[in-house]
C-alpha cells in the first residue's frame, strides 16, 4: 500500500489570531474548528490546513475527547498552496496592497511558477503551479 493524498498540514505559531487574521482573513480559507490558545484548523479543497500553538499541543490536553499523541514543533516550516499562473499573480497584487513583501518568486526548470510569502509567525507560505510536481 502506498498513501494517496495528503489529509491534513500542520504549522504552529504562538499567535493563533494573526494565523486566523491571514489564512482566514486574508486568503479566505473556511475556519472548520478552533480551540482558543490551542488550534484553528482551516479548510483548503478536499484537506485540512491545522496551526497549532506548540506550546498547548506539547501538553496533554486532559479535556481531549480523543488519545491524540502530543506533538510540535519550534522554528519555521513551509506549506505550499496550488495555484494557476494568473493566480499566482493575482495573490502577489493582494499581498503588495496589504504590505506583504514577496520573499521570492520565479519560474522551477520545468516551466512552473512559484511564489514565497511569510505569514506572521515567519512560516514559509508558496504559491505555485500544480505543474511543479507532475512528470
């Protein structure tokens, strides 16, 4: 057996209300759960964006409904968002009219687009052409 899809992201930040501000605000992704000072999870297309605050998800949380293991991480991670070209473009003129510096944005050897953001915790946020990854 070989996994298919991946379900869900994790990112962590010790400011949950300027994730929420940016990746609900901002880019406009549905809040499907939040958990004040511990998580707001986000949906993008058929999988699940999860930020937690790594200091509440290294705890075991007595209230879990569930045995989740704990987790976390420290230090900035990366996720990557697919986007068409025009899009692409359409996300650098959002992110110029908010402020958002773009930290890179060029064309992969095979032809694909990508372009770099930070969100306010300093996670790298990309934007690139599914093309990035087909054969």
């Amino acid at each position: 057996m070989t996994p298919q899809a991946i379900l869900e992201t994790a990112i962590y930040t010790d400011d949950l209300a300027a994730a929420e501000a940016f990746y609900g605000g901002l880019l406009g992704l549905p809040v499907v759960l939040r958990q004040p000072r511990r998580h707001v999870f986000f949906r993008v297309g058929a999988g699940i964006l999860l930020v937690f605050d790594p200091a509440a998800t290294e705890q075991p949380d007595p209230a879990a409904r569930f045995p989740v293991p704990t987790h976390g991480a420290r230090g900035l991670g990366h996720l990557c968002f697919a986007a068409t070209r025009a899009e692409i473009d359409r996300w650098r003129d959002r992110f110029a009219a908010v402020g958002i510096p773009v930290e890179a944005e060029f064309d992969w050897p095979n032809g694909a687009r990508s372009l770099y953001v930070r969100d306010p915790a300093g996670n790298s946020v990309e934007f690139a052409e599914p093309a990035l990854w087909q054969d």
